[in-house]
C-alpha cells in the first residue's frame, strides 16, 4: 500500500478510541489532533471550544438566526447557512490543510470521510460492548442520573446522524475504514499496537 | 481476552477473505470449514451441494414445495417451512457442533451470529475497494457477460439481505466483528498476519 502518513481514528462513545489514538501518536512520535482541532476551529471562527465540541456531534436543525443571539461570531459568511454547516465548511478546511503539512493523527470529526481522496491516509473505527463501554464512561466521567447504557446510546446516535448528513455514508460500516477493531475484545493497548503494525509508519 | 479456539470469517465477495481464511488455517495448523461445511449439510439433508452453496446466499421466498418436484429430499421435517429455513436451521446445528468439537477456521454462512453466544470466538469480516475486486474475480473466475462490478454488488446484495433475514443484523457493520479489515489496502498475506498475532493463537 501507499506509505501512510496519516492515521485517521472515528469510535464509538466509551470505546476508549481516544486514547488508543493517544497512544498511537505518542508511539510513533506524531501529533495528535482533538481538542487541537476544536481549538484551530475555535480560532478561525470565533466561537468557543465546548460550543464547537457540541455542534459537532449534532446534524443541522437550527439554523444561524436561532442560535446568532447569545455568540460572538464575527466570520459566518452567509447568513442563510446553517450554524453546523458552517463550522462543517471551517473543520473541512482545516482538516484537508492538516493532511497537507505533516503526517499526524486526527481523532474523529468526519476525517476519514474529508480525507478520502488521499491514499496516504489508513483510517479507523474502534468500538466495544456495551457492558466495557459502560464501565469505562462510569470510571471516567462518573455516574449522571441517566444510565450509563443511554448515555453511550444516545451520543452515538447523534454521531451517527450527522456523519450520515455530511458524509451520506453510515458510520460504523466496515466498508469506510481500512480496519475496524474491538476494544472491548483486544484490549486498548493491543489495539494501538495492531494500528501501528499495519499502518507501516513504525521505524 | 477469552482463549480463541473459533476463528470465523466473513467476507465481501472478492476480497479474497476465502484465501486469508484458508491462510490463517494453513499457519495455525486448524481445519478450515467452507466446502466441507457444504459437504456436511449435503450429506445431513441429502441436498446437492451446488444447490445448498446457492441457497446460503438467498433470502427465502419460495417455499418448499416450489422446489420439491426436482429435488431428493428425504428429510425436510415439515412441508410448511421453506427450503431455506430448513437449510438454515441444519446449518446453525452442524456450525454449533463443530465449534464444541474442535478449534477451526469457519468461512461464511454467518458463523459470526450462530457462535456469539460464546466467548472464544475471533470474529472477523474482510472487505475490499471495488477496483481490487473487480480485478481478482476476472483473474480468479474469467470474464463473464455481466460486468464485474455487477458481479460483485449483486452477489454481495443477495449476502446482505440473506444476513439481514436470518440475524437481524446489518451485513459489514463493524460492531459484528471483532476485526475488519480492507484487504485491498492491507494485502491478503498481512491481513492472514494480523489476523493469527490478533487472535492470540500463535503458537
């Protein structure tokens, strides 16, 4: 295959995703783009990092009018575009100049979809049972008055959504990744293992 | 995780996910269950073998007695239920029976589902871009006068809805698996690789 120089890792909610792409990068000694991203977005738009965190994960419904009141936003160009649509149009851009600079890791954000036309990319989906998932969110965020199982439901079908919106693909289908892994199966330093083996990026 | 003792594989047609499968047997030194599980229920129902490969990749619609004017069929226990489903309940018992008697590699009709009641299974799906696989059913099984491509979705349709009917569950969706890999970018020897050092059965 073409030399991979970036890796790309979509997950579900509590399947520890995040930090087997962590771990992936701090092995290979690449950066690693999360929260970065939220935050470059955050700076060429104006609009705060957890709003941006928020919107991400959410298909469009509101448009720019009903949400205009409370934000500072000096850069929306169309009044008529949707709030997501246009941090959709901002994230696409960064994501596309990131590749563009230097081999790193991108943790969700669609940049599996965004990067598609490259061949240097090796894109992954993790996910787990719902039983790991549960008591992996539990012993990170703490209990909520919702149950574990609803929060993990209910996140993903959000991220399911609006990957469906911007993409027109179903997240979570083999066929969009390159390797798809259970967490909950493999363990999470097994997995970032398996992504640095076949990625081909270990010196 | 548990010990591995079942490696099933399920695959897009023409991903070469029936070579990998045969591979990882090869190495680990299993039996690999794919003709010989035809044998099997031809020899439990007294069904051509041609015939039983076809019908494991139908969704039902005929009923049995639309097929048994042509047909030896000395066991089918009730004239109400489909060819299909009688099929598929022969083949739910023999892929049950093979898992308690020995470790295997088992390819095809939906071992994933029949086994996940147990925790020593490594469940894996291979895919492939359209391209790759157009190239190796021209080279593997020749020209034919449908178009390859054609070949491929309609023979993976009749797979998905087959799945669908008899699961309930989406076809190609990772979390049916426990690994998904794109034998078109990975190559067939390193998805054989990565498979063997996943499932922690190398000796």
């Amino acid at each position: 295959m073409a030399q991979t120089r970036i890796i790309t890792i979509s997950r579900e909610f509590g399947s520890g995703g995040h930090t087997i792409g962590k771990m992936v990068a701090e092995q290979l000694g690449l950066p690693c783009y999360d929260k970065e991203l939220v935050k470059q977005i955050s700076t060429e738009t104006g609009f705060d990092e957890d709003y941006i965190e928020e919107v991400g994960e959410h298909a469009p419904g509101k448009s720019w009018l009903a949400y205009a009141f409370g934000i500072q936003n000096p850069t929306v160009p169309d009044r008529g575009m949707s709030m997501n649509d246009f941090l959709w149009t901002v994230q696409y851009k960064i994501i596309t100049e990131l590749a563009e600079k230097e081999p790193c890791v991108i943790i969700g954000r669609c940049a599996d979809y965004i990067l598609k036309g490259r061949d240097d990319c090796f894109d992954v989906f993790i996910h787990s049972d719902m039983a790991t998932k549960a008591e992996r969110i539990v012993r990170l965020y703490g209990e909520t008055n919702q149950s574990p199982e609803k929060r993990l439901t209910e996140k993903d079908k959000k991220r399911k959504v609006y990957y469906k919106h911007y993409t027109g693909r179903e997240w979570g289908m083999s066929q969009n990744y390159h390797m798809s892994l259970d967490s909950g199966k493999l363990g999470i330093e097994e997995c970032a293992r398996i992504i640095i083996e076949a990625s081909g990026m270990k010196k």
